[in-house]
C-alpha cells in the first residue's frame, strides 16, 4: 500500500511517501519568513504553502521512485493548526485525490507526532507494542498520552497554559535570540553550566503541565540582573540556557515518570518538535535504562512538522477503511 502524505498545518510545507509505513520520502520546505518576526506570522505561512506545496508534492514523489497512479490514498493534516495554512494543504490534497480516484483520509497532527515511531527506515526498524506512553512535547502542546491502539489514544495528563516548546521559545525569545529558539538553547546549553541559574518550579495537579511560572521566573532574573549589569545575558548565555533546559526537563520528567510508574506500562515513547532536544532525549533513556524500560527516541527529523509521520498515521486509518469526505473542511482546533 502506497499512501502520500501531506503536512501543512503550520510553517513547514511537507509531503512524503511511505509503502506499508517504510519511508520512500519525506520533502520538508521550512519557511525562513518568519525568523525576523520572532514566531510564525499566519498570512505569510499560508502564502509560503500555496508557493511550496506543488514543488514538495512532486519532489516526494520523484524522490520515492513512484508514478502518481501507484499511490492508494493521500493522508493530509486536518488540524490543529494555522487554519489558513491547513487549507493549503487540505485543498490540495482535495484536488489531487479527486483527480486521481483515489481515499483521502483526514490526519488529526497530534496523533502523527504520537505515532511518529512507526516511521520505518527499513523492514529492521523496531516499532513501539500497544500500550505505550507517549510524552508529546511540541511548539503547541505538552501531553502525555497513553496509546492503546493506532486509532485510541487517551490524554492522561496535558498543559494547563504554555508548551514546552513554547517555553523555550519565549525564554529564547527574551534573551534576543531569533525564532524559533529551542534548538539554539539545546545548542548553548552544551557549554553552560545548568546550576549556576535556578528558576520555578510549577505545582500542578495529577499529570498537568504548567511551564507560565517558569517562564515568569526566567523574565525577572533577566529583568533584574540587567539592571545591574546591561551585557548580563550576552555574558551569561549559556548558563541562561543550561539552567533553563534543565528545568524544563525536570518538570517534564517528574510528571511522565509519575504516570510510567502509575500505570505499569513498559513501553515509552516523545515525540514531537521538543524531543529533539538532546537533554530530554539523555533523561528520558536514563530513565528507561535505570527502570528497565524500552524507550523509543525518533530520528530528530521525524520530531518536528514532517509529512511521513502523517502518512504513517493515515496508514492506520487506511487499513480500518476510515475515509473522509472530500467536503470536509479543515479544523484548526481539534484535539486528541
Ligand atoms: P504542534 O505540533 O503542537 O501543533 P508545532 O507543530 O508548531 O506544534 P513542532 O514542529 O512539533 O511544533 O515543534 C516545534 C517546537 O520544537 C518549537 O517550539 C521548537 O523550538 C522546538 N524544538 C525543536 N528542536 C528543539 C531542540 N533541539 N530543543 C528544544 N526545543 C526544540
Ligand atoms: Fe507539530
């Protein structure tokens, strides 16, 4: 089964192929517009798509050796997102389908982040057995997600306010560092030393998030300490970042290691754009070494905005026979 993929949801233009979930190609177009605004301006993202998206499309599909009639059906993401960039990608795929006579099947983006890990890069790559828990960690979103089945996931826990990823953009954001910031603080947070700075810690019922607090706590050491001192953040940067990825980590990994040990599951999984960052990948695997647990840390190129991870998620749907109709419009808000 031959299915495409098509992500837009929100400043990555992506498209891929996949045969029974082995990856054929994935084409990323990221959009560079919006690094001066400091964040995503929706327009240009949804402009940027419209000038990608034919260019990605048929890329993926001449990277995957195919021709258009070999693919059984186009995956695209329905939401949440930009709603007007997930109508680029959901037209198209629209268009394509109907030309070609072929399912369209509507992905919900935060289950492809969950199921990101059935990427394969070959027929030896290793899958997560059902259940696993999944720490979603992304620019929208911070959940942990307890998945049954491919089409059954439960949302055990969930931020009350901020991302992780956001968290870490807006703290980068403060220090004048250009959008988005999470991989530059994972970069400076090598050379610095992550007990020099302490910041909040949140106090958040059952498996919530909160990372507001935090957030708060990093603006008033900047505030205050550039009263005294105006190159304070350029002097002390990497232990800026040291500090506050390490923070963000620990509030992560209190409440996914609450809900491992709580549910007994064996089996653990991040996904999404924050699970790039090489600190929660070392913590999360010491974590799963140290209780004897399987762990599964995607390829960093499959953590953040890609269509194979879409593909892989409308696969499943696929097999089940759940089509969508071609008059169903995008959804920006939708959840897990
Ligand atoms: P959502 O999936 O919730 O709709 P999104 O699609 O915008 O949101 P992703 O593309 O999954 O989010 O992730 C982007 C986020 O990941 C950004 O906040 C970015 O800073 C963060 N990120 C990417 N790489 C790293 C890294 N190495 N360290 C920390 N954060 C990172
Ligand atoms: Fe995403």
């Amino acid at each position: 089964t031959i299915i495409l993929g098509i992500e837009s949801s929100c400043d990555d233009t992506s498209a891929a192929v996949i045969e029974d979930c082995i990856l054929r190609s994935n084409v990323i177009a990221s959009q560079k517009v919006h690094e001066a605004y400091g964040g995503v301006v929706p327009e240009l993202a949804s402009r940027a798509h419209q000038q990608n998206i034919v260019p990605v499309v048929s890329e993926a599909i001449r990277q995957a050796g195919i021709d258009k009639s070999q693919i059984n059906a186009i995956a695209f993401t329905r939401g949440p997102g930009l709603p007007g960039s997930l109508h680029v990608g959901t037209a198209f795929a629209k268009g394509l389908a109907l030309a070609l006579g072929i399912p369209l099947v509507d992905v919900n983006h935060l289950h492809g982040h969950t199921l990101s890990h059935f990427i394969k890069e070959d027929e030896h790559t290793q899958v997560p057995g059902f259940p696993y828990l999944c720490l979603l960690i992304s620019g929208g979103n911070s959940q942990i997600i307890k998945v049954n089945a491919p089409g059954d996931m439960q949302v055990l826990g969930q931020t009350i306010d901020d991302a992780a990823g956001e968290a870490f953009d807006k703290c980068a954001k403060s220090m004048g560092l250009p959008y988005p910031g999470g991989p530059i603080i994972d970069r400076l947070a090598h050379e610095g030393n992550p007990n020099h700075f302490k910041f909040a810690h949140p106090h958040v019922d059952g498996y919530n998030y909160s990372f507001s607090g935090l957030k708060t706590s990093f603006l008033y050491t900047l505030r205050d300490q550039l009263k005294l001192n105006p190159n304070f953040v350029e002097e002390n940067k990497a232990d800026l970042a040291a500090g506050l990825q390490k923070t963000i980590i620990e509030i992560l990994m209190d409440k996914f290691s609450k809900a491992i040990a709580d549910t007994g599951i064996k089996t653990i999984a991040i996904g999404g754009g924050v699970s790039a960052n090489s600190g929660v990948r070392e913590a999360v695997q010491q974590y799963a070494d140290r209780h004897h647990l399987k762990a599964f840390i995607p390829k960093r190129s499959f953590t953040t905005d890609n269509a194979a991870m879409i593909a892989v998620a409308g696969y499943f749907k696929y097999l089940d026979h759940q089509y969508c109709d071609i008059t169903l419009p995008p959804f920006a808000r939708v959840t897990i």
